[in-house]
C-alpha cells in the first residue's frame, strides 16, 4: 500500500481558471524523469500533451473552433478545461479517491495538470515511492481519458469501477514488468514479418510510392484484422512538397480514414522510420511536415492510435498496392477481387 501524500491545493484552488501552461513551466529534472518512467511511450506522450494543455477537450477545441461549445460532455456544468476532464469532474474524482492512491481531490482543486505533477514530484522523497505512485497516475488519469473518449465517441455510459478496475490490471503489469517500448525503439522490437493484431482489434498497414520526377505520392492504406484478412482498402493521390511529406500524409490519411469508419485502439504500421518517430514523439517536426505530423498526433489521442515501425518486406501488402495503383495497373474492383500481386504480397507478410 501505497502511503498518501498531501500536496498544497489550497495554493492551487487560488490558481483556478488560469490556463494551464500559461504561467508554470515544468523543470527539466522533472521532464527528464517523467520521460524515463516504466510506462509505454504512449502514456508518457498522453501526460506530455496533458501537461502542455494539448489534449483535445471542449474547451481546446472550442478555442480552435472546431466545437460549438465547450461544455462538460459529461456534467454538463463547467467548461470541459483538461484539468476538469481527468480531475475536475464528479465521477473523475470518485475514480481517483477510489484505489489504492486515494486521493480526495475537491472540485477545481487542480489548476494545473503541470503544477500538480511537479508537486507531487517534490512531495514525495523516495525514488521507487515517486516512480510507483507517478506511474499510477499517469495511468489512471489515461484509464479516466479513455472512458471519456467512449463515452463522447462510442456512447459508452461512464462507470467509474470499470475504469479504475481497468487501471488496476495496467498499473499492475506495468509496475511489476515494464511494457515493451516498440514505439520509442521501432528498429530493434519490430518484427521481420507482418504480425497481426490482438483479437478485435485492427492494424492498418500504409504505404506511399512517389512517381519518379515528380512530387505526386500514390499512397495506399490497408486494414488487416487479427486474423490477417483485408478488411478494407484504400487508394488516393496527392500531389505533395517532398518525399517525407508524402510519407507523413499517408499516414494522416490512414487516421482519417480510421476516424471515419469510428475504428479505435488501431495500429498504425509504416515502413517509414523517421515519421513513425515523429508520431510518436514531442520532437519539433520539420517545418514542411509540421501541421501533418501536428494532425496525426491530435488524431492519435482523439482515436487512441498507436503507431509502429515496420521493415519494408513486412510492410510488403501496402508497398504493391501503392506501387500497382501509380503504375495504373491496380483494377478498380481491387478490394473485391484480390490481384494475384496483392495475394502474393498478402501471404508473404
Ligand atoms: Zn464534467
């Protein structure tokens, strides 16, 4: 059992309404731990974006425009800010005092996603305490995140004990025997050959071929089921500024095309080491590929992608699609009518 820690949030409760990121930067020896945490890079990504207010709540995206409202989805009585979403809401908080970290949060006590991970840092004077019970939040607060997105996306009903039930089971792995980190090392985890996905869920395997002296990319996107069957395909041309460019847009098209069929927990599978690291990073795109990579990583958290590099023969299946589909040789029933090219490619990866 874990022991509590009280952090000032009396402080904090003079701090509500300040925007998130505005005031506070986080130091780098904490960044520097947070980045080295025993959780999946995913999760470290997902508490990045939540510290940098990145997440996309009512209230974000009602500052980009892209909602009407920025009203709790859920409550239906404060602004949906990134701390009300994951701390601030009633059930949130039944959530976060109801396991083993107990923390009896009041409502508006968190100003500051920042604020309060760099408080519970210094609160807590154990090195092992500190990882164990920073992991746990980390994971708590992505368990709270995810049942909001069912609930706003898949009309899940919000059950508190389902979601801290799920938090158990992924603290408990993750704590004991830390989750394989094929996204922040593709070239040494990633396997040879095409290898498919957990039960239900779906990998989307793209590709791109760039029409030699040109800049049009024939990109091809294909969903493979757990079983390795072709669900679904897709092809389209884009004219692009350069060769990555094509890459990383293939890739957006490939969450798109996921947001669109309301698919989640998808992997996304590319040949293309450089902008699956991108993806996956907070690194600084460069400028030509920014708002692409700047979507995929909105999207990602939106749909809960995950995104994993693959060498080019497993990745064989998209690579003749695209390359069939720039030759003009890909028929227009292709999805219906497997190509003997496509089958080959198929089998092999
Ligand atoms: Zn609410």
């Amino acid at each position: 059992m874990l022991p509590r820690y009280r952090v000032d949030f009396e402080h904090q409760q003079s701090q509500v309404g300040v925007k998130a990121s505005s005031s506070f930067q986080v130091p780098k020896n904490v960044w520097k731990f947070l980045w080295a945490l025993p959780i999946p890079p995913k999760l470290r990504h997902f508490w990045w974006r939540a510290c940098n207010n990145l997440l996309a709540s009512k209230v974000n995206l009602y500052r980009r425009r892209c909602a009407t409202e920025a009203l709790c989805p859920i409550c239906h009585k404060e602004s949906e800010s990134v701390e009300h979403l994951l701390c601030g809401c009633a059930w949130t908080r039944a959530v976060w005092f109801g396991n083993s970290l107990s923390i009896p949060l009041v409502e508006g006590s968190i100003a500051s996603i920042q604020q309060w991970t760099c408080e519970v840092y210094k609160a807590i004077a154990d090195k092992h305490d500190r990882v164990d019970y920073v992991c746990k939040m980390i994971w708590l607060a992505w368990h709270i995140w995810k049942s909001r997105n069912n609930y706003v996306f898949n009309h899940l009903p919000i059950d508190p004990v389902a979601t801290e039930k799920s938090f158990c089971e992924s603290a408990r792995h993750s704590i004991q025997s830390p989750l394989p980190s094929s996204l922040s090392s593709p070239a040494q985890d990633a396997p040879r050959t095409w290898s498919p996905s957990l039960p239900g869920r779906f990998k989307v395997n793209c590709d791109v071929a760039i029409k030699p002296g040109s800049l049009s990319a024939y990109m091809a996107v294909l969903i493979r089921d757990s079983e390795g069957y072709l669900m679904d395909g897709v092809v389209r041309m884009e004219e692009v500024g350069s060769v990555m460019q094509g890459e990383a847009s293939a890739i957006r098209w490939a969450c798109l095309v996921i947001r669109d069929l309301n698919l989640s927990q998808v992997e996304i599978v590319s040949d293309n080491k450089e902008v699956i690291r991108l993806c996956v990073s907070e690194d600084a795109p460069p400028w030509k590929c920014a708002p692409i990579i700047e979507d995929i990583r909105s999207l990602a958290n939106l749909c809960n992608l995950s995104f994993l590099w693959t060498p080019r023969l497993a990745n064989e299946a998209a690579h003749w699609t695209a390359r069939a589909f720039l030759k003009g040789v890909l028929p227009s029933n292709w999805m219906r009518h497997h190509p003997e090219g496509l089958c080959k490619a198929l089998a092999s990866s």
